[in-house]
C-alpha cells in the first residue's frame, strides 16, 4: 500500500468543518488511513493520533462552550499530525 491514503486525508478536514462529514467518519478514516500506511508509522504517531481524534470524539458530545477541547484545535492538530506523517 502506498502512502497515498495519508494524501488523501488532508480533504476530510474540511468536509468536516462543512459538515459534509461526520467526527465518527472522520476518526474512522483516518485511523483506517493510519494503521494501513506502508512503511508502518512509528508507535508514537499512531498514539498521538488515536489521542487526538479521542479528544475530538469527545468534544463532539458538547457544545464548543463546555468542553475541555476546541474541534478547531483538534483540527489544526491533525493538520499538523498530517504534516509530520507525510513528512516520514
């Protein structure tokens, strides 16, 4: 498998900021994405992931106002995540 499922990431984040899709579609596709990447990823950054779409999953059941975690945080720390992933 080539890394191009880790390409093809970067356009669900602003499906999900229109709403085209939803948090748990989006978590999915991208530890699908993850777990699937030739060469393997490093154990950290698959960590670091699964942390971050928690948070986001999480963030998910409340208003912006009342959680912990801003979605608009959560993004930009997959974008990063993104970055780094596709930089290996």
């Amino acid at each position: 498998m080539s890394d191009d499922r880790l390409f093809a990431l970067a356009p669900t984040l602003e499906a999900f900021k229109n709403g085209t899709i939803n948090v748990s579609d989006l978590a999915w596709l991208w530890r699908d994405a993850a777990h699937a990447h030739e060469p393997a990823l490093p154990e950290r950054y698959l960590e670091v992931l699964e942390r971050v779409l928690n948070q986001l999953e999480s963030a998910a059941l409340f208003t912006e106002e009342s959680c912990s975690f801003s979605q608009t945080d959560m993004i930009g720390a997959l974008r990063d995540w993104l970055i780094r992933a596709k930089a290996l």
